[in-house]
C-alpha cells in the first residue's frame, strides 16, 4: 500500500473513533416521577429532652441516685407527662447547692427547662 492511502485510512480511523465522544452521548432518562427521600422526621412523641438538660453534670456523685443530667431528663419526662405537676415539684430530685463555674444550680436549670418546654408547647398550640 501507499503511504497516501494508509494515511488516509488511519485519519479515517481517527475520525470515527472521535466522532462519538465529541458529539456527547444521550444518557438515558427514565420516564416517570423523581423520587428524591427527604430525611425521615423524629417520630410525634420524641421531646428531646436531652437536649435540654446539656448542661447538667453527667458524672455519677456517691450516694445519688443516676446523674443530675438522668434526673433532669426524667423531671422533664414527667412534667411534660403531666400538666398540673408544677417544674419545681418535678425537679425535686436535683440538688440546689451552687457548682463553682455553672451559672444557676441543677435544680434552676431544671425548673428554667421544664419552663421553656412548656412555654414552647403553648405557643405550638396556637
């Protein structure tokens, strides 16, 4: 063969193999509606109150029944389980001596939770 007709058939070549990449390929698109899963939300029953109680010591004190953040987080339960039960009466458990570096003591704290949480139930009432 030719050096002209090698040359021409390997620039074919060359033509063929490009012409697909360069003109972009279709993609398959399935027909049909796009589901897209939002992230599950906490089931109605879930309060949270962990989150609440964050600044309670979770270190267990000789003596004491759980941690005062335990205690928190159960006075919440219950006060949130029963309306005429009053914040202070609820977080009766918790001690009321001041710790050094806390703003408040646990038993404040607490009140000042089961406070908010049921100011922040009435207001989602309306």
């Amino acid at each position: 063969m030719k050096l002209q007709l090698k040359l021409a058939i390997a620039v074919g070549v060359l033509a063929l193999m490009l012409v697909p990449a360069t003109t972009g390929a279709v993609t398959y698109q399935p027909e049909g509606p796009k589901y897209h899963p939002a992230h599950p939300a906490p089931p109605p029953h879930a309060k949270a109150y962990g989150k609440r109680c964050q600044g309670q010591s979770k270190k267990h004190v000789k003596g004491q029944k759980g941690t005062a953040f335990s205690r928190c987080v159960k006075a919440l339960a219950q006060a949130d389980g029963d309306p005429a039960l009053s914040s202070k009466k609820a977080c009766k458990a918790l001690s009321k001596k001041h710790v050094k570096g806390k703003q408040g003591t646990p038993f404040s704290r607490c009140v000042k939770a089961v406070n908010e949480m049921r100011r922040e139930e009435r207001e989602q009432a309306y």
